[in-house]
C-alpha cells in the first residue's frame, strides 16, 4: 500500500512538472490613452476647418488607441502590437514618427527568471535592440479586489519617475505655467537685447513631463506567473490591467494552454544599446527637432535634418 501511495504521489509530480513546463498562455491587451487635453489645443481654433479637426482626431486614436497580444509560459514572455493593415492616406511619415514616441514597439521580451529584457525599436530609419534589466517595482499590495474577465484580481500600486521618451506621459502645460515661462523669456530676450518678435512657438513647447506617475495594477492569482504587458511583471499573478493616470492598458481576453504553440523568442535585429543610451539618443533627437521648428519662420521643418549616424 505504501508503495503504491508512493508511485502516485511521484506519478502527479511528474505531471505535475510536465504541465509546468509545458504550459503557456496568451493574453490580448487594450491600450487607450486620454486625449482630451490635447483636443483641447485645437478646439476653437478658427483656421482649423471641421474636416482638419476630424482628421487630427483619426490620427490621435490611431496613435492613441492599440491592440497588443501578449505570449507567456512561466519564465518568459513576448508582447507585440497586433498588427493592422493602414487605410490608404493614413501611413504618414509624420505619424510614423510620432508613434516612434508612443511606448511599446516591436517586440518586447521578457525573462523573470533571468531578470533581463530585449526590446526591438525603429526610430527614424534605424533598429534598435535594447538589451537591459527588468525595472524593479516597488509594488504596494492591497487588498481590494476586482473582476476582470471573470478572474479575480487584487490591487497594486507604485510610484515611478516618468520616462522622458513615452510621449503617453506628457501633458500639455497649464496657461498659467506658459504665461510665466514668457515672461521669463521676455525677461531674458531684454537682457540680450535679442529680437524675439519672430520667434515661433512650436509643439514641443507647448507640453512638459511629469516628475513621476502613480501606477496601479490589477493582477490575478489564478494564473500565477510573474508577467504582464510591456515591461510590467513582479507581482503573484498575471498583470490584467495596468493604469498610470493616462494611459490603461486592459486585458480583454485570456486563452491558457492552447493546442497550438507559439514559439517565445527574444528578437536579435538592430543596434544592440541599452535603455539608457538608446533614451538619451531619443531625448537629443528630440531636442533637435524642437530647436529646427524655432527660429525665424520654423525653418528646417518636421523631421528634416534628423538623421542618424552609421
């Protein structure tokens, strides 16, 4: 009798292992971030006709509104935006560019195991292939709970400095702050007796970054990995919505272990770089583009003269 108790309790921990080992799961995301402060910029605005207001709302929810699919076993995970056919007249390479801004991008690896990401970027023409570690969330756990397509999810929340190449955490500056940065400017132009008159103002002067954001977290222990969408993870339990204020990110359907598999891989195309190199090249380009659209008449225009080395 004891060693028939023995072979089942080894028998269910060969199974046991074997469908650890074996399982895997896919996740599809929602990413939606508030445009309403933006609409705002151009609301009113007498020589914007009502098509062109139609038209800049279209791009902003194409840029704004995403699908992502996210593949996880129990160590690693890929996340990847769904990809969509563009309408003709919608590919843009001034929204191309824009979208370079918008978080997520190619295909994001994870390995909690190993603590380490792989991320492959396009920026401007250029491949990027952004090896680094996992960021460490100081998660605070609570104790609320909430349901999320019928699994039952617990609350977290951390605090985190704002990352300076996610235009999704940019907010457009409040009229009281601008009214003061011009009077600096005034303040500033007298003193060096230089001709501000044809200065023009362009968008990047027009929003600023936040010094940190509030992220929550919603997580279910019934599917107990340690991974979420984009480079979210930490947490007892898959990541189904992760919101920082402005941008939510909701997982609107969960398939586990399905008769097909999909080969989890971490990308190996472009110029290996970690986040921080690749965030400081991102910011001076940034810049560069603020700078070519100030001056006398905004001359050098969006994108021109942007370009990479090598």
């Amino acid at each position: 009798m004891k060693k028939l108790l023995l072979s089942i309790a080894l028998l269910l921990t060969l199974i046991s292992s074997y469908a650890q080992k074996n399982f895997q799961g896919m996740a599809v995301y929602e990413s939606k971030t508030s445009t309403a402060d933006f609409k705002k910029r151009f609301e009113g605005n007498k020589e914007m006709t009502p098509e062109m207001q139609k038209g800049i709302e279209e791009r902003m929810k194409k840029m704004f509104e995403k699908t992502f699919i996210l593949n996880f076993d129990k160590q690693t995970s890929i996340y990847k935006e769904e990809e969509k056919l563009d309408a003709p007249g919608q590919n843009g390479g001034g929204m191309r560019m824009m979208s370079s801004f918008m978080g997520g991008g190619g295909t994001y690896y994870k390995n909690v195991k190993d603590k380490n990401y792989i991320v492959d970027k396009e920026f401007m023409g250029k491949e990027f292939l952004i090896k680094d570690s996992l960021k460490i969330y100081n998660w605070v756990m609570e104790s609320e709970t909430r349901q999320i397509g019928g699994y039952t999810c617990y609350k977290a929340t951390t605090v985190m400095p704002a990352s300076k190449t996610d235009f999704r955490n940019f907010r457009p500056k409040r009229e009281e702050d601008k009214k003061v940065e011009n009077k600096k400017e005034e303040i500033k132009s007298d003193s060096t007796k230089t001709d501000t008159k044809e200065k023009k103002t362009n968008f990047m002067d027009e929003i600023e970054l936040p010094k940190e954001i509030t992220i929550t977290a919603w997580y279910t222990p019934e599917i107990p990995v340690n991974q979420g969408p984009e480079g979210y993870w930490g947490l007892p339990g898959l990541i189904l919505e992760v919101n920082d204020g402005k941008t939510i990110i909701l997982c609107s359907k969960v398939v586990l272990n399905a008769k097909d598999k999909v080969e989890i891989k971490a990308p190996t195309n472009g110029k290996v770089i970690s986040q921080k190199e690749y965030d400081d090249t991102i910011t001076k380009k940034m810049e560069e583009f603020r700078q070519m659209n100030q001056g006398p008449g905004g001359q050098g225009g969006p994108g021109r003269g942007m370009r990479f080395g090598g």
